[in-house]
C-alpha cells in the first residue's frame, strides 16, 4: 500500500516536473520573441527636403537620433527601416545614391551602437501601382516577415499620414512625430496613431520606459 503510494508520487511528480518543463519552455520562447520597430526615414531620422534628399550632402541627421537607435539595440529591438523614395521612379537620383546614403547613415548610427539594422526603400511612384509604396502595408509586412516579428507589437513610427496608415494596414501601433511633416498632419476619426510626440528620440524614451 505504501509503496503503490509512493509509486503514485513519483510519477506524478515526474509529471508535474515535465509540465513546468514545458511551460517553462514556452515561456522562454515568449520572451525571446524578437522586439522589433519599423522606422520613416526622411522627416524622422533626417531632416526632409522639398526637392528629395539627393545625396550624402543633402543629409541633416536629426538631433538625438543615433544615440536613440543605440538605445532600441541595447534594449534588443531589430531596426527597420521603411522609406518611399519615389525619386528613383522620378529621375532624381539613382538607386546607388539612396545606398550611399544608407551606408553613411548606419556608419553615424554605429558609432553609438551596434544590432540589427536593415533598409527598405519604395523606387515606385503612385501611379506605379506598386504593392510597397506607403500608404499600403506591402513594405512594412516585408520587413516584419523578414525579421520574424509580430504586427501588434511592432510599432511604425513617421511624419506623414501615410505612414501611420501603412502601419494600421499592417496591424502595426503607430507614433507620429512632429519632426519633418508631422505637425500639418491631420487624421480622420479612428485613424489617429496611437502616440504623437516632438521627435524620434521622445518616443524612443516613451518605449522603453513601458
Ligand atoms: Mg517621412
Ligand atoms: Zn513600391
């Protein structure tokens, strides 16, 4: 009788072991479920121009910024980066232009830091037709499949109206700063973003302090 009994605690012990086990292992996973964060280029990270950003010399990095990227690595976020620049389409500037100015872009940001960073850019116009160009989700659903991440907890931060209707297309939280075109920005009911604030930085801090 006894030893039935004692037989009886352990396998349910053992059992109750391989369940914590398997909890514990879910809950690992929940954990390390990659942060990630998309990002507007112009008007977020860099000053915008009316005439297009054209090469490295037309580029003015907004106060705070690399230090804030650094600050999302720290903290474990994967950074992506969404930006129409339907001035390939246009004749402007070239494919090659926009990726040295990517180049020297990430080199200011890694002085700060170091995680992942990764480009998307939009060549298309509206009359394109394209599947990427922002207001439509197509780039930002790229970006977020590419790095594993999940809509509702990735946020998709910009200027322009377009962005945040990128992001709620593509189920995405989404933040407007009143850098670049961000204050003559105007929403309709229900398709307000979720945070407005001053700059990138601002939210970066509102993020991370959640
Ligand atoms: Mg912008
Ligand atoms: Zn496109």
């Amino acid at each position: 009788m006894s030893l039935t009994a004692a037989a009886t605690t352990t396998t349910s012990s053992l059992g109750h072991k391989l369940w914590k086990a398997y909890l514990r292992q879910f809950c690992i996973r929940k954990i390390s479920m990659p942060k990630g964060i998309l990002l507007d280029r112009d008007g977020v990270l860099i000053e915008n121009r009316p005439d297009y950003i054209k090469s490295i010399g037309e580029v003015q990095i907004i106060p705070g910024v690399p230090q804030s990227i650094a600050k999302l690595w720290k903290a474990g976020y994967t950074i992506s980066i969404v930006s129409n620049q339907a001035g390939i389409a246009k004749g402007l500037y070239s494919l090659e232009a926009v990726h040295e100015i990517h180049a020297h872009l990430e080199q200011q940001f890694r002085m700060y830091g170091d995680g992942p960073l990764h480009w998307y850019i939009c060549p298309h116009r509206d009359e394109d037709q394209c599947a990427c160009r922002k207001p439509k989700p197509g780039m930002l659903q790229k970006a977020m499949q590419n790095s594993g991440l999940v809509p509702g907890l990735t946020w998709m931060v910009g200027d322009n109206k377009h962005d945040i209707a990128a992001g709620q297309s593509a189920g995405c939280r989404t933040a407007l700063v009143h850098t670049g075109l961000g204050k003559s920005q105007t929403f309709d009911p229900g398709k307000a973003p979720d945070w407005i604030g001053a700059a990138m930085p601002d939210f970066v801090d509102y993020l991370l302090s959640k």
